[in-house]
C-alpha cells in the first residue's frame, strides 16, 4: 500500500471539489483583471456589475453606513454603547450587527434592513463560532492537535450549518495566529507554532465553512483573524506590541493567512497589535501592500472589537477623525463597536480629507460577500426547532474528541505495567480534581452557543462504565478560596488539607488514582488571559502530589488551553495525558482514550517547556553560532564549555516536543529515501513541481491497530539567510493493521524549498537540505538531496 500526500489539497469530499472546480472553470472568464483571483465568486463579472450597480445609487452616508459593525447582542469586547439598532439600521447606517443570535433575533433586523432602508441592503450577522456553535468541539489548539485536515473541515462544516440556523452569515474563524508563547492565553484559539501545519489547517477551515461556494444556504463567510501577527505579543502579554524582521514575519506568521485566502477566505479580521510600530489596524503594508496588491485579496477587511478606536491608545493621532481615516485608507473596511467610522468619515470626505473613491472601494468590497453569499436573494433565516444535540452531533463531538487527546507519557509502572489503556486490573478507579466533573469547563473558551447542560464530565462518562466502582473526590478547586486573588497576586493558595486528604483517601480504596487537573477554560485561558506562571493552579500540585504519595498508580488527564508547566509530574508521574477542553463529547472522548477503545493518535502542535522562563518556545528555532552541546544535566560555571548558547538552570530541550503523542502500538520506521539526489535550481524555479519525492515505509510493529501522524522535517543546511534547525514541510496520517507497513511519499517542489531573502524576495538557492522522518520533531531516520 503506497500513500502519496500532498497537504496543499482540498479536504472536503470529491463532489465538492467537482463542483468548486466547475465554479471557478465558469467565473474565470468574467474574472476583472488578468491577477488570480483566490475567490472567484467576489472577483466574477456579473457580481460586480451588481455591486457597482448598487453602489451608484447609494448616497455617501450610506456607503459609509455599509462600515459600520455594531454588537446588538452581549458584548465580547468593552462596551457601554445605547445607540438604537433599530433606528441605526432602517437608516442604512449600519452594514452589520455582531453577536445576534437565533433566527427570529437576526430576522428581527434584517426585516428593518430590507424593508425599511432605502435601498434594502441585507445585513451581515458576525459571531464568535470557533469550535461549533451549539455542537462544542474541542478548543482549536486540541483540534489541531489531531493534524487532520479533513476532520477539521467536518467542524466547520457542522459549525457552519449550526450557525446559518441561528441567523448568523458570517463567523470570526479561523484564527491562524501563529502562537509559540504558552503565557499567551489565546493560544487556546490558535493552532500552535507552526506555520507549515497551520497554513494546511487554516485551508481546510475556510473550505469547510465556505464550500467553494459562498451562495449555498449552508454556507458562512469566514473571517480570518487576527491580520497579522497577534500571536507574537511581547512576552505573551495580550494586547501588546509585536516587532519582527520581515522575514520571520513573511516565512513564519504571514503563511496561514495567505493560506487561507488563497483558499478563498471572504474577509479578514485586523489584529489588535502593532507590527514593528505601525498599528495593525491601520497599516498599509500589511493591510494593502501583501493584502491586495501581493495576494489579490477581493474580500474586506473587518477591525478587531474597538480596535479603530484603540487606535488612539496606539497614539498615531490626536483625534477619532485622524485614526479612522488612517485605518479607513490602510485596508480596514469596517469598523467593528469603534463608532468612528460611522461619526467622522463623511465629514472628511467632504472637507475633500479623504477621497470619496476609498470609502467606495470599502463599501464595494463589503457589497461583493453580501452579494457573494446571495443575501439579496435570500436574507431571512428560516426559524427552526430549538436545538437539542442529535445523535449525530454528539457521535461527531465524541470522534473529534478522541482525535485530538495527546498521550503524553506511558511509562511501565513495575509489576503493573504501562497503566493505559484501562485493563481488567482497574476494577476500581479514584476520579480526582476540580476539572473532573466541571461541564463548563468541557467546552473550552469561545464555546459560542454551546450549553454546559449538554456536555458530558469525566466523572459522568466513568460513572457510566464502572457505576459504583468509580470513587469521586475533587480534591481542591482550580484555584481553591478567593481563587482570582490568590492567581493574580501569587499568593499561595488556601489551605485544602482536609479535601486533600478525602481524595488521598479514595485513592487508597481505588486500584488507580485518575487525576483531572489544569485551567479554568472560561477565565485562564482565551482572550485577556495571559499568565506568567504556567504550573498547575492553585494546590492542584500539591494534590497530585499527596495523591502520588499514596502509591497508588497514578494517570494525570490535562485539561488546559496551553502547554502547561508540569516537570514534577513529566518525571514521577507514569502516565499523562493532554485532553485539552475537549468539548461536549469531552468525557466520553477521554474515557474512550483511558479504556483503549480508541488507540490515541494526536500530537502536539506546542511545545511543552520544561519551565516558563524557556518561553517563546519553539522547535523551528534559528541555528547559534555557539549550539548547546555534550552533557547538559548541569551547567559548567567556568572553562570553554561554559559559553553555549543554554540556560545555566535548564535544559534547551522542551519537557514534551512539537509533534509528541504516544500511541498504544508502536510504529518503526525505514530509511527514508529520496527520488533525487540532485533538484534543478531552475526546475524548482519554474514552480512547475513537485520536483522531488521522499519516501518512507512505516511500519506498525505493535499488537493493536493504530494510527501514526507521519512527519517529515527539513533543514536547508546553507543559505543566504540563516534557516530553521529543523521546519516541518510534510505529514501524513497512517492508519495501520499491527504488522501492516505503508510506503508514505512527501513531494517536495518550490513551496517547500523556497524562503524569504533579506529583500523580502522568495527564492530557493543552491544548497544541501537535511530530511528527517518521523513520529516527532525528535524525528532521526535522515536523508538528504541537494538543489544544484
Ligand atoms: C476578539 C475577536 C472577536 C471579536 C468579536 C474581540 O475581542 O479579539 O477575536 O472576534 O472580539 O467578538
């Protein structure tokens, strides 16, 4: 059996594809100009002529009024606003309402829009659905976690119809952030460090939501946030500036977004960073220059909540009118709860300030997705039933779920052996920790419509296999007391000693202590919730701790947004599992783990550091003149060994890699091998490719069926510009048969090859690449080929 991967490809089914190719084969004669156009639907002919159409008749006011986003429901952002959405809207004044929920809410609104504005225009309905809308998924960074494109694009596609019945057109997903600082609490949102992985994720995002076909009735726009750069927050603070050279923002962070335009993404979402000292949300480089000019995007750009107005805190102006007519001229085309596109735009245009023709450009764009996703023709949501999860969705949740689990360590314990999965010898299991039975917490950060009535704990998805062999004792709370307090002024937490000692108690009845231990997912992880110390809160440690000392075999199941902090445990606890916030289905998902019933296949997508001072935290990480080296477990305080690049209290090393996770079997690997030793400069040049081809056989050399997320890493040994020790530039997931193999093949052609030079050019030069294939990025069956 031979499996020849090509990540760069659509992931929805084969009808699918027919049909999207069939589109673009029909729109690309009506295409405006002779540049790609990566949404054929918003670049095609007849549109526009629609939109120009329109936009004739339209008076300045209310072009301006296709700008301006308010939230008519919750506020997901600081809010104080009175303003009347009925009013605002029958006025032509406001292009789209954020955070609207349910079909009668959105019709109530579009009614006014199409019936009482002048000239009928459909508004745009935006939300927040970013792991499912009433199904929860798992968090994004545990989606990813299972690198599976195509698993991914069923979330959106669930999402997506879930979403069209609740009124909402348009949600604000992907997030492609590339994020390597684990104190950054909207890692949870991302899909981890890398940009290799999160361009074929970002992909299949937008085609799940999207379909190739905006008009569908299932379908929602995307909005691609947050452009660009938000991940690389100073010192994981959210919120805060980021600043980089323009490669590492080219090569590193700039790839998902691109990825996703180029996959047809409708809009995009400015961030609320500065790059390099130009606010995101009104920078034209980012926003005009590689945006529109470099990646053809059609689409429009929506600000982050509040962010034209935030402007101002940025301190590129001494006025509202001044900031908005930046962001406005940047590339930002609506202005989300900031109020001043709506308050100061028509006044500068007509004092001749700003040019009539840049707020047309920006209605223009925005009329095109309202046309694109045929809201003209069919604006209203029809009202359905309230929703109650079918058995479909929670069969979904349940499957993802499982997917997405990470089996970090699985160490024999003497006389007992590996403790997962689960055997007979677990007669009875002591279920421990604040997370254990805590149904909020299963949905994660953003859960959008999703009800903690709806979600299955750990503790109800054991009760449900061992009955009255399940002993339950919380222990301590996530963060015990005045728990905010004692999180933000790093105070040691309350006293636990009496909870403590009950669970130590169920431990010694039990044949296996379970611990469910980490985050708070609402109020630790998410926006707003960066963190400086990354250990278990509170006495959660102290209670893994008391209950390890009892002797008893001990699993510790994570449920965190971040990689976590966990040294103790990674050296004294023999088994541990990742579970994220895994959703719904979260507690059946981890229990079917425990059991064996699904052997685990995810990996880690973050590095797991073995302390926070280690972060930013990657594996890509830039070659040293003075590498680490020879024994590390202490660091020589004088003579030459002593000036390596290394912490004189720590290990370089991450505690658990990028690309970790165990499995019940174990896979071996062959001697990869190349179709080449030599690639043609000049062929990989032409981009006609792929030009090269590794291959590998896996082979599942265990005694139970498995799947291995085949990786396979790069290093260009000699550049102009000094490139990554390792970059992931393939991977391949293997389902295999004990003792079945698979002959896995990565093509590999400019894509792959090419890098940013310090002219910000991309190139490929003459050079000696490395390859490594693996389970991990530890990967060691290696190979190499040259490009002549
Ligand atoms: C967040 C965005 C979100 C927006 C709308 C902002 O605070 O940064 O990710 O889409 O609010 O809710």
């Amino acid at each position: 059996m031979s499996i020849r991967i090509k990540p760069v490809q659509s992931y929805l089914s084969a009808a699918f594809q027919i049909v999207s190719l069939a589109l673009a084969g029909a729109t690309a004669c009506w295409a405006q100009s002779s540049a790609p156009a990566p949404n054929a639907q918003l670049a095609a002919k007849a549109l526009n002529q629609k939109v120009e159409a329109l936009l004739k008749q339209m008076t300045l006011e209310e072009k301006i009024g296709q700008t301006v986003q308010y939230s008519a429901g919750f506020a997901t952002g600081p809010s104080g606003s009175k303003l009347s959405y009925d009013e605002l809207v029958a006025r032509g004044a406001a292009g789209s309402l954020l955070n609207v929920i349910g079909a009668e809410h959105a019709n109530h609104y579009q009614h006014i829009a199409v019936e009482k504005s002048r000239l009928h225009i459909p508004l745009l309905f935006g939300d927040d659905v970013i792991h499912g809308d009433r199904t929860t998924f798992p968090v994004p960074l545990g989606l990813a976690a299972s690198w599976d494109p195509t698993l991914i694009a069923g979330v959106a596609r669930t999402a997506a119809v879930e979403a069209r019945a609740d009124g909402v057109n348009w949600v604000f997903s992907p997030m492609v952030d590339i994020a390597r600082d684990a104190r950054w609490g909207r890692i949870v949102e991302s899909a981890g460090e890398d940009p290799y992985l999160g361009s074929a994720l970002a992909r299949s995002w937008v085609e799940g939501y999207q379909q190739g076909d905006l008009s569908k009735p299932d379908s929602v726009a995307v909005s691609v946030k947050h452009f660009a750069a938000y991940g690389a927050a100073i010192a994981g603070r959210d919120y805060n500036a980021t600043d980089m050279s323009d490669i590492t923002l080219r090569q590193v962070y700039l790839p998902p977004y691109h990825a996703a335009v180029d996959a047809g993404a409708a809009t995009l979402m400015s961030s609320f960073n500065s790059i390099n000292g130009v606010p995101a949300t009104a920078n034209p480089y980012t926003l005009t220059q590689i945006l529109r000019k470099e990646w053809h995007f059609d689409g429009f750009v929506v600000s982050d909540w509040g962010a034209v107005s935030e402007l101002l805190n940025h301190s590129i102006g001494p006025d509202g009118a001044t900031v908005a007519r930046k962001a406005l001229e940047a590339g930002v085309d609506m202005d989300m709860e900031g109020n001043l596109y709506a308050t100061t735009i028509a006044a500068q245009v007509r004092s001749g300030e700003i040019p009539e023709k840049v707020v047309d450009e920006a209605a223009r764009r925005i009329l095109r997705v309202k046309f694109a996703l045929g809201l003209f023709e069919h604006p209203f949501t029809p009202v359905t039933p309230a929703y109650a999860p079918t058995a479909a969705n929670r069969a979904q949740a349940r499957a993802v779920a499982a997917e997405t689990i990470v089996l970090l360590k699985n160490d024999p314990v003497e006389g007992v052996g590996a403790l997962l999965p689960l055997g007979k010898a677990a007669k009875t299991v002591a279920l421990i920790g604040p997370l254990a039975d805590s149904a909020q917490d299963m949905l994660g950060s953003w859960d959008a419509q999703g009800e903690p009535k709806f979600a299955v704990t750990l503790r109800q998805a054991l009760t449900e296999r061992l009955g009255g062999h399940l002993l339950y004792a919380p222990g301590c709370g996530v963060l015990s007391g005045e728990d905010e307090k004692t999180l933000l002024e790093g105070k040691p937490a309350p006293d636990d000693a009496a909870s403590i000692a009950e669970a130590v108690e169920a431990a010694k009845k039990a044949d296996v202590a379970v611990l469910a231990l980490g985050e708070s997912a609402d109020w630790m992880t998410g926006e707003a919730t960066s963190r400086t110390r990354l250990g278990l809160p509170g006495n959660q440690e102290q209670l893994l701790e008391a209950v390890a000392a009892t002797g008893k075999p001990v699993i510790l199941v994570l449920l965190t947004g971040r990689p976590a902090e966990i040294k103790w445990a990674g050296a004294h606890i023999p088994a541990i599992v990742e579970a994220w916030f895994p959703g719904m289905e979260g507690g059946h998902a981890v229990a079917d783990v425990l059991f064996g019933d699904v052997n685990p296949s995810a990996k880690l997508t973050v590095s797991f550091p073995r302390a926070v001072g280690q972060e930013p935290l990657y594996y890509a990480q830039l070659p040293t003149g003075r590498p680490a080296h020879g024994d590390l477990s202490h660091a020589p305080a004088s003579g030459p060994e002593k000036y390596q690049s290394r912490y004189i209290d720590e290990d370089n090393s991450a505690l658990f890699p990028f690309g970790w996770g165990l499995s019940y079997t174990r896979f071996s690997y062959g001697q990869p091998t190349v179709s080449k030793a030599e690639v043609g400069l000049r062929d990989l040049e032409a981009g006609r490719g792929p030009d090269l081809t590794v291959a590998v056989d896996v082979r599942n050399a265990g005694s139970v069926a498995g799947t291995e997320v085949v990786q396979l890493y790069l290093r260009n040994t000699s550049a102009s510009v000094e490139q990554p020790v390792r970059e992931l530039k393939g991977f391949a997931r293997v389902t295999l048969q004990p003792g079945e193999s698979k002959h896995v093949e990565f093509p590999l052609g400019f894509d792959e090859l090419s890098f940013y030079n310090v002219e910000s050019k991309q190139v490929v030069e003459p050079t000696t690449y490395k390859v490594w294939v693996g389970g991990s990025s530890l990967a060691t069956a290696e190979t190499s080929f040259k490009v002549e």
